[in-house]
C-alpha cells in the first residue's frame, strides 16, 4: 500500500479528491428522517363515557384500580363536599348579620346548588327559616323545568345506576348553539326530590339573556363571570328588579361559581350581535326521553 502510494501519487490524489467530492455531495444530499419508521411498543385502552373528565379516567386507569373514577356532578355524594360553599355562605352571612329571603344557584346537574343551598334548605325542612330557593338552568338544556320525573342514567354514557331524577333523557343533547356549561340532561336525585316536593323553584333562562346580565356583572363588578355563573347572577338581578319594582327589601344570596376567562369567545360572540338562542322543541325533547330506560317504574312517565 505504501509501495503503491509512493509509485502511484496521481492515482491515490485523484482516488482521495473522488472520496472527498463525494462525501461532501452525500452529506448536503443526507436530509433527516424526521418520523423514523421505528415500532415502539405501546398499550390502547378506549374507555367511552362522553361527559367524563380525561384526566381523571387516566389516573383511574393507569392507578390498575387502586382508584376509581367517579362523576362530579349529579350523583348525591357530590353534593356533600359542595355543601362547605352554603356552610361558608352562612357563616359569612352571619358575621354580616344577614339571612337569605332568597338564595340563587346557576343549575347544571345540581352540585353548586346543591351544596350552596344545603344550611339553608336544612332550615326550611326543620321549620327554621322558609328561605325562598331558586335554581337557573339554560333554556337550551332544561331538566328542572321541561324534564321528566323518572329512573335514568346519571351519565350520557349509561354506567352509573338508575337514579329517579328530573331528566331529559339520557339521549338528550343539548343545542350546539349553547355556549356555556350547564349541559346535563339529569338534575341531582336529591334536589330533583327537593323540587318534585315544592320546596325550590326553578326558572330557564335563554343565553343571550345570561350574557347581558354577565356583562352588566362584569362592568360593575370587575369580575368576569363564567357563562354557568351568570345563570345565577340573570336570577339574582331579576329577583332584584322585582324587589325594586314591589318596593320590597329583600337579602338575595347567589353563588358565583366561576371566572370567564376561557370564555372569551362566547363573550366575543355576544359582544358582536353573533349569539342566538336555542330553544328545544317538544319534538327535540321527545327524542330525548324516548331513550329513557324502559323499566316498569318508567311506565306511564
Ligand atoms: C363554572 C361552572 N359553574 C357551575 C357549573 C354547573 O355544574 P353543577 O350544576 O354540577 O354545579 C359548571 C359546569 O357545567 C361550571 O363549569
């Protein structure tokens, strides 16, 4: 090789040039394989229950059923945690020397409300107080007011047990159209029981009426509340109005149960004229409770 090396110069220049003009042309040819075609191993678990929080089914699955995943709203136990917002509402009431004639809550599937409204519905049931109780639901999804009485499922995704509450069915899905949360086609057995019996009142309200009331809150306020809040406050501010106009002095307590800030576009839409309002039909209802549970308790319903 040496030998050769030394006999040949011309050939092994040439030889090292061929090499280099090559490795330089392979090298700004080479382009990176961005998506290498590797096989990872990897494990797919589908769970369906619409509604459900991602999160929290991953941690549920992942935990190999050390944990379990379980609703946050609807089912009674939540209502049990929620009630530290009514407990806190009265103490703060207390310190100020006040007690709720009327008490407001924005309704989806009851939880807010339910916990808002505990002390004070513990009242009215013992004959304390006769607070008045008022759940705000959405025109576009009303169970409270355009609901049946009946066994269904808490869940869209049909897992939980019966349960008899105010219900658009199961199978009920509320208008595209509606912005905010508030879209449970089920109220909480608990205050579903409350309401058949007379003990609260319920009112519907459409979205656009919400926002206006949302808007006027959040210029006075300087707090900018969810849509689901603003329910209450649409219900807070007319009980208010009917106070003014019956010259009447009324304590209202509502509960705000949230900020509006990964709302700004429904607040755009508002804002712009671009939002309308959506209300079921009969017909749109009766899809819904068509996917009732046919059970004999159901019967007649
Ligand atoms: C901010 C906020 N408040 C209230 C609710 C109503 O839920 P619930 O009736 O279960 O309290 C929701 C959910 O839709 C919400 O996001």
């Amino acid at each position: 090789m040496v030998k050769f090396s030394v006999k040949k110069p011309l050939t092994v220049f040439v030889a090292v040039l061929a090499v280099l003009v090559l490795g330089v042309v392979a090298y700004l040819k080479m382009t990176p394989d961005l998506l290498p075609n590797m096989d990872f191993p990897y494990v797919v678990i589908v769970t369906t229950d619409p509604g459900a929080s991602p999160e929290a089914v991953e941690s549920a699955v992942q935990s190999g059923g050390a944990k379990r995943y379980v609703l946050g709203s609807v089912l009674n136990q939540v209502l049990l945690h929620q009630s530290i917002i009514g407990l806190e509402s009265k103490l703060a009431m207390e310190q100020l020397g006040e007690y709720p004639d009327v008490v407001v809550g924005c309704a989806g599937g009851g939880s807010n409300l339910g916990g808002l409204i505990a002390p004070f519905m513990a009242d009215k049931l013992r004959g304390i107080r006769n607070p008045r109780i008022v759940a705000v639901e959405p025109a576009s999804c009303p169970s409270l007011t355009r609901g049946k009485y009946a066994y269904d499922f808490c869940d869209t995704g049909r897992v939980t047990p019966l349960a008899r509450m105010y219900t658009l069915g199961c199978g009920f899905i509320p208008s595209a159209n509606h912005a905010g949360g508030l879209r449970y086609h089920g109220m909480s057995p608990i205050l579903s029981k409350l309401y058949h019996d007379g003990y609260m009142e319920a009112v519907a309200y459409e979205q656009t009426r919400v926002f206006e009331a949302a808007v006027l809150f959040a210029k006075r306020e300087t707090i900018l509340p969810a849509p689901e809040s603003a329910h209450a406050i649409r219900g807070a501010i007319d009980e208010a109005l009917r106070c003014r106009e019956s010259r009447e002095a009324k304590t209202i307590l509502f509960g705000l149960t949230g900020t509006g800030y990964f709302d700004m576009t429904a607040y755009e839409n508002y804002l712009n004229g671009k939002m309308s309002d959506s209300i079921p039909t009969d017909a749109d209802l009766q899809k819904g409770f068509d996917s009732l549970p046919k059970i004999p308790q159901n019967e007649g319903i």
